[in-house]
C-alpha cells in the first residue's frame, strides 16, 4: 500500500535558523507590529524590554493575574503602578 503523503526531501525539510519568509509576505509597518523590545509605551522612551524572573505562590499568581485581567492591564504595567505605589508610601 502506497503512503498518501509526499516523500520528504531536502527542500522539504526545515533547517534551524533559515528561515525566511514567503515572497509574498506584507511587510510590517505599524507601531503595534514592531518587536515588544521597540515597542513605544505610553509616556515611555525607548527603552529595552528585559526579562524579570522571580516566583511567587501560585495562589498569588492567580489573584495578581486575574486582578490584571478584570482591570484591563497588561501584568508589567501592573507591577510598575505597584511598585510605582509603594515608592510613594515609603517617601522614596
């Protein structure tokens, strides 16, 4: 019995960092498509977007993301208004 899919060759097969995309492929021209490390926010310059890794109780996970999501923010505006609060409150 003969195989209904096509047989694999090389120019089938993908290779790990060369990709590229379609001839036909839109180029990305508006602000909300550029990269998140580009990207403008609100009364921001441009500054890189690195990451910021630390763990939390999973209870607090939830409450802080679902406190996020019902308030329409975005989790790192939400701790910068936080941390931005607590500066404040400490008179720094």
């Amino acid at each position: 019995m003969k195989s209904k899919r096509p047989e694999l060759t090389a120019g089938l097969v993908a290779v790990k960092g060369a990709a590229a995309p379609a001839a036909d492929m839109p180029n990305r021209t508006g602000s909300s498509m550029l990269p998140s490390a580009t990207r403008r926010e609100e009364g921001e310059g441009r500054e890189e977007i690195v990451p910021l890794n630390f763990r939390v109780a999973s209870s607090f996970r939830r409450e802080f993301k679902t406190y996020a999501a019902s308030h329409d923010l975005k989790l790192n505006k939400l701790l910068q208004e936080c941390f931005a609060a607590y500066r404040r409150e400490k008179g720094d």
